[in-house]
C-alpha cells in the first residue's frame, strides 16, 4: 500500500517537475490561447433574448360529452363521447405554424438582416430561411401547460417586437379560428334541435293514436285502480259466496234469504267479470294491460330520451353562441416580453475558462512527452530508441 502511494507521489512530482522544466512554454502556450480566446469572443456577436409566458385557454365551452351524468346518452348520440381537442395543442401549433413564421420573417425583413440576400445570384430558399429563423425562436411547454416563447437577436428591442408580434398574431388567428368554429357548431346544432323537435312530434302523434285506441291515459295508474277495483269486488264476491253456502245449509236453497244472497251473488260475479275486461279512460283491462303497459312504456321513454337530447342540444346552443358573440376565449399572457439588455450569447466567460484549461492540459501533454524524451535519452532506454527509429523513418530520404 505505502509503495502505491510512493508511486502515486513520484509521478506527481515528475509531472510537476516537468512543467516546471518546461514553464515558459506552459504559460506561453496557455496565455496565447486565454488571450486569443478572449481577442475571439469580442468578435462573436451578442445576442439578447425575449420571452413571454403563456397560459392556453381554458375549455370554457363544454361539449355534451361534459354536460354531467344526466345528458351521458346524449353526449353519446352526437358521437361526442371523446375527449375534446385540447386548446393547448391548438395553440401550440399556431406558434410552431409555417404561416407564423413567413409573417415575422416578412415583417421584420430577417432575410436582409441574416444577410442571406447578399448574393443577388444565389436563390434564396424559404426553408433555409426557416431553419435559421427556427434557431432563435423556441416555444416550450412544462408540466403545467404553460409555454415559454422565446426570441434571440443581436437587438434587444427588435427581440422584444417579433415576441410581442407573435402574441398578437396567434391571438387574431386564434380568435378567427374559434369564432368559425363556434358559429358552424351553432349552426349545426340548429339543424339538430328542428331534427329533434320534429322527431317529439312524431312520437307524440303516435302515443296519442296509441292511446285512442286502447283507451288509456297512463296504463299504469290505469291498472293499479283496476286491480284496486277489482280486488274489492272479488273480496265482496267471496264473502257473498260465503254467505251464500252458510243459507244454503241451514236453511235450504229455497228460503227467500238464499234467493237474495244468490241474486246479490249473481251481481258481484257479473260486476267482477266486467272489471276484468272493462277498458275505459279511468280502468283498464286485465286480460291486455301486459302488452299496452309494455308499448306505452316503449313511447314514454323514447319521448323522454328525445326531450334530454333537446335539452342538451338547447344548452349547447346557448353555448355557442355566447362564444360565438363574445368571440373567442384569449390566452392568458402571464410574463409580457420585456426589454432585455443583458446578453445570453456568447458566453464569455466560460468559452475563457474552457480555453484556459483545455490550453492547460495541451501544455501539460507536450512538457510530459518533452520531459519524458529527455528522460529516456539520458538513460539511454529502449523507448528512447524506438523513438528515435520512428523519427528516422519519417525523414524523408535524399
């Protein structure tokens, strides 16, 4: 372990040794380089940035898929059961937009002052222009939806204008954009309602020819006073009935209490019978009420659905055309680009420190080969040697 550390110490001090031996050249290599570095970089151009923050706009005009549970089958027959196009995405590709870029490049004549036009032959292609312009103008999302939009130029001021340019671009875009959208949505939805509206009418129509012809106004209330009815003249059957058989037993079936018993008896069947096949406004019958509670009930709930439908399609109406008067929802600018006077490009400070190390380890590379050649020729070794063949061959010959 000690002579590990020995090893490591003594290969320290020879590599100090050699720059040491070679310190003129060490400094004059690493100076040249941090002084040309620094003559370099006064050279390079300063850029400066502008940026702006922004929130999307919020999806304030719900579709019917987000009306709640109770329009769920609605949302459903429209075809709007999936998820929304998000507005974050919209207005991400506004400001990526070829069309975005061909106006700020066209405002700001950037052609001329990338000094692509300088060669009057030479055919200036628009995706070259493009490409350069894409360098300086970044658009960035994080995690919560906001974007970065970002503009380098050598002018402070003019990087401010294209940022602040671009706002109102994308917003007059985005506005046109939404406001088309909206109005079709509400024209379209105009047709629904009159489609709707006709489709409650016809439903209405035959629910009403339903129930003339079999004689009902709610089946089901209809046969719940039916079995109701029913009921007590069963019940007034039986204890006639009953009655009936206690006169006959005691008293025969000649007395003149078994003639009125039977005669009431008589009354009470009759009256039965009829309940069960009486169909009228008020009662309904027995024998039929399975299938007519079935067909009205078939009625009332393709009239019910179509009324929710109406309903959804009414508010989302509403909706629309609030949109559509008031225009578009704006995206919210939370950082408005401002005039930045400090320079983000070149960094020099760290292409300087960069440099000087890189120069550094240059210098120590060329002392450590000097020093260890000069080693291994006072010793006389092998590598010396070897070395030395190399050079010999590498001359070239006469």
């Amino acid at each position: 372990m000690e002579r590990q550390e020995h090893e490591f110490l003594e290969t320290c001090l020879w590599l100090a040794r050699a720059i040491a031996r070679h310190l003129k050249m060490f400094c004059l290599i690493v100076g040249i380089a941090t002084l040309g570095s620094i003559v370099i970089t006064q050279f390079i151009d300063k850029e400066y940035e502008s940026k702006a923050v922004v929130l999307p706009p919020m999806a304030n005009a719900p579709s019917l898929s987000s009306l709640g549970g109770q329009f769920s089958s609605v949302s459903k027959m429209l075809g709007m059961a999936g998820g929304d196009t998000r507005e974050a995405d919209i207005l991400e590709q506004l400001l990526n937009s070829r069309e975005l870029h061909k106006a700020i490049i066209d405002s700001f004549r950037l052609v001329h002052l990338y000094e692509m036009d300088k060669d009057p032959r030479k055919v200036i292609k628009e995706a070259d222009v493009l490409k350069r312009f894409r360098r300086n103008f970044k658009v960035e999302s994080n995690d919560l939806e906001f974007f970065d939009i970002t503009f380098r130029d050598k002018d402070p001021e003019r990087a401010k204008m294209v940022v602040d340019y671009a706002l109102a671009h994308v917003d007059s875009i985005y506005s046109t954009l939404k406001w088309t959208t909206a109005s079709d949505e509400a024209e379209y939805i105009d047709r629904r309602i009159a489609q709707v509206t006709s489709s409650i009418d016809s439903l209405k129509k035959e629910m009403s020819a339903f129930q003339r012809k079999h004689g009902v106004v709610d089946p089901e209330v209809q046969y719940e006073e039916t079995v109701k009815l029913l009921a007590a003249a069963m019940q007034e059957e039986a204890k006639i009935k009953l009655e009936l058989d206690v006169e006959k037993q005691q008293h025969g079936d000649k007395s003149i209490r078994y003639a009125e018993l039977k005669a009431r008896y008589d009354a009470a069947h009759k009256n039965a019978e009829s309940l069960k096949k009486r169909n009228d406004s008020i009662l309904l019958s027995v024998d039929n009420a399975s299938s007519v509670m079935i067909a009205f009930a078939q009625y009332k709930a393709d009239l019910e659905l179509q009324i929710e439908l109406l309903t959804g399609l009414k508010l989302q109406k509403e909706t629309a055309e609030i949109q559509a008067k008031k225009g578009a929802p704006k995206f919210i600018v939370l950082e408005r680009p401002w005039l930045n006077d400090k320079k983000v490009s070149p960094p020099r400070m760290a292409i300087v420190l960069l440099t000087f190390f890189l120069a550094a380890v240059i210098a120590t590379f060329i002392a450590v080969v000097i020093e260890f050649t000069n080693d291994e020729r006072d010793a006389n070794g092998r590598l010396y040697h070897l070395l030395r063949s190399i050079g010999e061959a590498l001359r070239p010959r006469k």
